[in-house]
C-alpha cells in the first residue's frame, strides 16, 4: 500500500475529480474500496479488457498531471 501525507492526498483528489466519471469511478474502486478486475467489471459492466485500458489511461493521467511544476 502507498500513504500519502494530507497535502499529497488532496493534490490527488483535485486530479481525479478532473477525469471523466468512467474513469473516476474505476479509479475509486480500485484504490478506495480495493476492488478486484472481476468485481469492478461485474459491478460497472465493463469488459476486463477494457477495464484495464480504461485504469491505464487513468493513471497516465494522473502520472502526468503529478509530474506538472507546483504538484505535490
């Protein structure tokens, strides 16, 4: 698992609250309620193929959001 302190934590929230919903509410599953590929593909519809795909452009973005000057 990964910690992040109270200033980290926020950074990452205002960058996801930028992604689009599909993406957020793969991200949220994933790391918020530790969901596995099978359950979020059950409980999104999501072919688990595309739902790493999906996760994949997520983190990019988010990486890359990170890397910007005056993050974190």
């Amino acid at each position: 698992k990964i910690f992040f302190n109270a200033k980290e934590f926020q950074n990452i929230q205002e960058i996801i609250v930028k992604l689009d919903l599909k993406y957020q509410s793969i991200i949220h599953l994933r790391f918020f309620e530790d969901k596995s590929y099978n359950e979020i593909s059950y409980i999104t519809g999501i072919k688990i193929g595309t739902l790493k795909s999906h996760l994949s452009r997520a983190l990019d973005f988010i990486r890359k959001e990170l890397s910007q000057p005056n993050v974190m």
